[in-house]
C-alpha cells in the first residue's frame, strides 16, 4: 500500500509533509545543509550541535506530479510518496536517493543460536538485531561507483564499502581487526562519493545504531538506529573538501591547541614514580631527543582513586612538577571516570551526599568494577555534575599538571556491560544508559575542558578515548588500545585520516603499539609513519616490552631522534595548518582522495597520506620491507631528501631502508622550517624563522601568535605573507595584532641564503 502524501506547510525555513501514515519535516539550515525529521517535528537535544545553525537562506517549494520539490541554490531535493527522498546537487547530478526495493538480509545459512553465537565470536553486534519498538531505519541506493568515508576511526580500511559497523563505544581490549565492528568512539557522519560527486549524511542520533554500507547488498546501503528520532542531515559541497566544511560547521570545528601541545610525548602505563618519571626525562635530554610532555598513567595515584596522587610515590609532587617544566617537560595525568567506592574519601562522598551518581531504576547508586574495584560513575548528563567535576581538577592543576587525557570512558566496566535501564541523565532530565552511553566520554570531555579553561586560561589541553560527533570542540583524541602489530601500523592511516574527515584535526595513535611487545624494525617504522599526525605519543601496557626510544639501542635510538627533529623543523607548518583548520574545519593530516577526489587512483590508498596540501608521505608499513610504490597525484613532486623531481599521475619505486621515510614536496612550495634542533616547544617568543623553498617559485601565508591563549581570538596575532618569484622576494606584515614579531627571517632557495630584518620605523622586512 502506498503512504500517499496528504498536504504541507512552511513555516519559516520548514517544511512539514503529512502522510496518511505519519509526516516529514525538512528544515533549510543553510543552501547546503538540510534536516530531515520522520514522524516527529522536534528531534532530542543535540550533543554535537551546539548554537543555532541556521542561517537566512533563499529555497523554493514547488509541487510537481507527484512530488514536491524543495530547492536551494546547492540542492533539490525530491519529496514523494512513502515519505521517500531523493537529493541532487545544483548541476541535477544525484547526491542520495531513498531505496525503493525491499531489503534482502544475507543468508548465512544458519539457524537463531547458530547466527547467534557466529555473531557474538565474530564481533557483529547488528543494531537491527535489537530490533524493537523504537527501531528505525533508512535504505538509500547504491551506485556501482559509490565509495565511503568518515565515522571516526572504525577499523579497516580507508574506504568503508562493503563493511558494516555498530556506533557503540566499546572498550575492547582484543587486538582489533578489520572485522570489528564499534570501537571506542561514535561518529555517525558518512562522507560520500558517488560519480565523482561528493555529499555528507549525519545521523544525529546517541542510542545504539548501525550502518551497513553495501555489504548486506551491493545495491543499497543502510542506517538503522534502535531508538530515539530519524534525525539526519543532508549536507552538500562542491568537493569533499567543502563537505568537510560544512559538517564541521554543523557540529564545530577543532580549536587552535597550545603549541607545546604538537611536541613529543612519551607514556606508559607503568612508570613506578617520580624517580622513574626524572630517569625518563633526563634520558630525554641526554639521549638529545626532543620532548615536551611526559604522561602519568593510573600508578599514580593513590590506589587509583581520581584527583588524588600515591605521596609515597610521588612526596613532593608540586616541586617534581616544576623541576620537570624547567627542563622544558610538562606533566599530562590520567583520569577516569569510575569513582572508588569508599567511604571516607571525599570524592565519593561529595558525589553521594549530593547525588551524582548513575542510578539504578531502584534509585540505588549503580556499582560495577574498574579498576579501583567497587567504582560508581558520575551522570555527566547533570550540569550540577558536570559544574563539579570540572571544579575537581583544581587539585591537579593547582600544583601544576598541565594537562588531562580522559581514558575508560565508554564508559567501561569490568563486570559485564552496564544495563541499558540504569538511569544517567540527559541534559538534567532522568533518561537511561542507552541513551547516553555514546555521550559519556563527550560530557566528560567537556566538563574537563571547562575546568581547565577556567583555571589554567589557557587552551586546554584534554585528550579522550571515547567520543562522540562534537567532542573534536573540546579534545584531543587517540585510537585507543592498539599492539604492536604491523596490521595496527597499517590501520593506523586509515583511521587517522578517517578521523579527521570526521571533524577530529588533532589526534593520534599510540606509537610503537599499546599493548603486545615491540620489535626495533616496528618501532623505527611506527614513528617514520606517525611523525605527522598531531598527537604524538609513544605509549605502551604493563608487562609489554618496553619501547621508549633508547630501548632497543642503536640504531634504533638514531633514527627516532631525526624523525623527532624533522617534527620540531616542520612544527610551525603543523600549527598553521592547525590555525587554517579551524576556519575551515580541514585536517592536518588527509586521506589522499581530499587532494584530487577526481582521481579514481586516490579514492582507495591505504598506506600513504597528506600533511596539509604540500607534503605527501609513504612510510613503510610492512615487515622487511625496503622498496615501495608511491602514487603520485597531478603535479610536479620533489623527494624531500635528494630534491629529484617526479611528474604526478603515475607510481614510482622508491627504495627505503629502515632509516628512511619516502617523503615528497609539491613542487613550487614554501615551507616554515625552523633550523635550530631543540629539545621542546619554546614558550618565549620567538624571533627567527626560515622558509624554504622547494622548487623555482612559490608564496606561503604564515600564522604566529603566543601559542598559549586565547588572545588570538580578539586579532592578537600575527599574519605574514611570503612571496618568491625567481629571484624575487617578499615579506609582507599582512596583520600585526600580535605585538612580537619576527626580528630576522631567512629564505633558503636553491640560489642560497637571504636575510630580512624587520624595521620597526616602516614596518617592512628589508633585505640585510
């Protein structure tokens, strides 16, 4: 039976269908970006979307046929019968089109308990498996051609078709694989590219729920989610590019971070207390390996009660945080969010005697076991709760911790998944754990960033395993408990490049491999392959081997220490491009197909990425290899090392020992180089810096401000423009709100070196 189409209204920028059987609201928030509502007019309150995202923006509804047609000046949208939609760009071309046939499950040949125990040792966790009365979902067509990006850092590859995967933070500690299907975050945003013609759906939705794109059926692909609202956006662009810029506008986009923050950071659950901390730190300086950041792991804490430290282990820890910042090494500590249940500590108490704590319909306080043992778990979706646990950190701030990374955040729990019926709160209204599972880790997030905004007034530095759409507004992100397994290297690229499609600029992964033991060749080739990505951090499990950069002597040791200087050379790059993201929402480090998405060579790459538009890298990333092929895109390339020039559009071999990264140059760049080795980020201001060139001609907009706060956001910074023409140079101030400026700025071009002096009286650069 069809579900004929009744009437409509708009209302403002609405549109409101009504069905025989239900209705559909679509609402213009801007050309490019649409909502759409099934059988509802007010969809929950959003955990991404923060502020009103509408904008005044010209659309048209006609009635044609049997449709209604709802255009913009970037899209039509086609409005029929069975509450069905179909979405096209401005140039007619088809953007996502509803399904029209019946979906046709995949016969496993298997009864119920057979199916059922096939999925639970094969990690499928199907949302439409839970298939009850809040159940929905929507069927889209799938074009021969049609590839997919984005949700966050799934595992596998780089191009999701042909996969499925459950959105549903999971804290399995399991080395993942391909077939895994949730990990420790939920981005439900799909980047997707059919015909060469790039769109975006975001499903905003925090219960359980699932995406199968192509694998149920090389026809269709699907979103079915097991509760709550349809409620998804139809986000358009000219390229995937402004498609990024577009979502991350929806949901934000990820704030320019403390500088010091991009530096080399080194952990390990494990280091014993302050006198293994100061060896670590002094091997740092000694073996001249440049490093900013040192993380405390659970051990040290007082029996792993939060916002607390063990005084046996660490009995002066005010002072042993300030000797470490002297030598140019900042503190970040471990918090999670199961609180120790023990009477006495006040923690506990503040949390019991003002209530809370996740409860159970019972109205007790819900208990399960972390690692404290007896633990209850903060409802971050109160704001009193919130409000309080941003206040705790004050402890950790006020003697000088300067950071906090956010782990067990899932929230996880050792004795059996936490029921969906416990009660946690959802923006101060009673709701359950079903709900706000998926949003734990981001309320989390964001009570840690209120604190350390208001304490440190600085940009604070919060790192977290689990996440949410949005979360990129608050924290910093790393893939969670990886090994040391040359499939975890592999997956590495996919996920970071996935993640930053997904909003997520500034993350990483855990180099060397969290969990399993090491090898030298792993190692060296681990930090060859992550030297880019903006989190930089070697961390590593209890009882694994160790693998600091020293521990597997030379030359092991030789090579980390120059892809850590090549990282402190090619740091002022890495903060523009951080600068650049935050106004357009664009990633640090790219997948390739955001260089060229009409080159079909890019949309599948694997094992070789971009760092913004200039620098291409092809590490190794398999065991005993020394030869590669690299594919080239459209353009000139230079070899960063020898300076050799390739023409693009085709695979070169490229021959790589184990102390070699393949590394590649647009042709006709400039680059921000620093040409002093140091040790840390510096915290004064700097007066020198250098630009090379790479290539006969090129120009480069460079970004300074203090690296700290958040005076840049009332225009204290600084803007230059760096121009070469052959032999023609220029430094142009474009913006001086930032009151140092650079005294001397040298250009190193294949004719040599030439010096510029600022002149305070003109306020130009002029040749020395």
């Amino acid at each position: 039976m069809t579900n004929k189409r009744l009437d409509y209204q708009i209302n403002d920028q609405t549109v409101v269908v009504r069905y025989q059987q239900g209705l559909l609201q679509l609402t213009v928030l801007t050309s490019e970006i649409v909502r759409v509502l099934k059988n509802t007019t007010v969809g929950d309150y959003s955990y991404a979307i923060e502020g009103n995202k509408q904008q005044a923006t010209d659309f048209s509804v006609d009635e044609q046929d049997q449709q209604l047609i709802l255009t913009t000046a970037a899209l039509r949208i086609e409005i029929n019968d069975d509450q069905l939609i179909d979405v096209f760009n401005d140039a007619g071309q088809p953007l996502v089109l509803d399904y029209r046939g019946q979906r046709t499950p995949l016969d496993r040949d298997m009864d119920e308990a057979q199916a059922k125990l096939a999925s639970a040792e094969g990690h499928e966790t199907d949302a439409n498996a839970n298939a009850g009365v809040g159940y929905q979902e929507v069927v889209k067509d799938l074009a021969a051609d049609e590839v997919f990006y984005g949700l966050g850092d799934k595992s596998g590859f780089i191009n999701k078709r042909g996969y499925e995967y459950d959105n549903w933070n999971t804290d399995d500690p399991a080395p993942q694989m391909e077939n895994f299907k949730s990990l420790y975050k939920s981005v439900p945003f799909l980047l997707g590219l059919k015909d060469g013609v790039p769109y975006g759906l975001f499903f905003d939705n925090t219960y359980r729920s699932h995406f199968d794109l192509g694998k149920e059926n090389q026809h269709y692909y699907f979103y079915s989610v097991v509760n709550g609202c349809l409620d998804y956006y139809i986000i358009g662009g000219k390229t995937l590019r402004e498609v990024i810029k577009n979502y991350t506008y929806l949901t934000g986009r990820t704030p320019l971070p403390q500088k010091w923050t991009l530096g080399y950071q080194q952990s390990r659950w494990g280091y014993k207390n302050a006198q293994q901390i100061g060896e670590i730190a002094a091997k740092m300086r000694q073996y001249q390996l440049p490093c900013d950041v040192i993380h405390l792991d659970i051990d040290y804490m007082d029996d792993f009660r939060v916002f607390t430290w063990d005084q046996k282990k660490y009995p002066q820890m005010k002072q042993f945080l300030a000797d470490l910042k002297a030598q140019g090494i900042k503190i970040v500590t471990i918090i999670d969010p199961g609180v120790k249940q023990d009477p006495g500590y006040d923690i506990y108490d503040a949390g019991v005697r003002n209530n809370f704590f996740a409860k159970t319909p019972e109205d007790y306080n819900y208990v399960n076991r972390v690692w404290p043992g007896d633990s209850v778990y903060p409802d971050f979706g109160k704001t009193r709760v919130q409000k309080w646990w941003a206040e705790n950190h004050q402890s950790l701030t006020d003697i000088g911790v300067s950071g906090i990374w956010n782990d067990m955040n899932e929230p996880a729990s050792f004795i059996g998944e936490i029921p969906d019926e416990i009660i946690f709160s959802d923006h101060d209204q009673p709701a359950t754990h079903g709900k706000m599972h998926n949003v734990y880790g981001h309320n989390m997030s964001k009570a840690t960033y209120t604190g350390l905004k208001d304490q440190q007034q600085r940009r604070p530095f919060v790192i977290t395993r689990a996440a949410f759409a949005g979360t990129q507004k608050y924290s910093t992100v790393w893939t969670g408990d990886n090994h040391s397994l040359w499939a975890h290297l592999q997956m590495m690229i996919p996920q970071l490049c996935n993640l930053g499609m997904s909003g997520f600029a500034f993350a990483g992964t855990d180099i060397g491999g969290f969990g399993s033991d090491a090898t030298p060749e792993l190692l060296t080739r681990w930090i060859e392959a992550a030297i880019f990505s903006p989190l930089l951090r070697n961390h590593s499990a209890m009882g694994t081997r160790h693998q600091e950069p020293w521990s597997f002597g030379e030359p092991t040791l030789s090579t980390y220490r120059k892809y850590l200087q090549l990282r402190y050379h090619l740091l002022p790059y890495l903060y523009d491009l951080f600068a650049e993201g935050e106004q357009t929402g664009l990633p640090i480090l790219r997948a390739m197909v955001l260089d060229d998405e009409q080159d079909p060579r890019l949309r599948n790459l694997n094992d070789q990425f971009m760092v913004g538009d200039r620098l291409l890298v092809a590490p190794i990333v398999t065991v005993g290899q020394t030869k590669r092929l690299v594919y080239l895109p459209a353009g000139e390339w230079l070899d960063f090392w020898t300076g050799a020039t390739y023409q693009g559009q085709q695979d070169i071999v490229v021959t790589a020992p184990l102390d070699y990264l393949p590394l590649f140059v647009r042709k006709n760049s400039l680059l921000p180089w620093h040409a002093e080795n140091r040790t840390s980020v510096q915290a004064a201001p700097e007066t020198k810096i250098t630009f090379r060139l790479f290539g006969d001609h090129g120009s480069y907009q460079h970004y300074q401000d203090n690296g700290l706060d958040f005076a840049y956001q009332q225009g204290e910074y600084n803007l230059y423009q760096v121009e070469v023409d052959g032999r023609q140079q220029r430094i142009e101030l474009l913006q001086h709100g930032y009151q140092p400026v650079y005294q001397e700025i040298t250009l190193e071009t294949a004719n040599g070196q030439q010096v510029f002096n600022f002149d305070t009286e003109s306020g130009q650069y002029i040749l020395r």
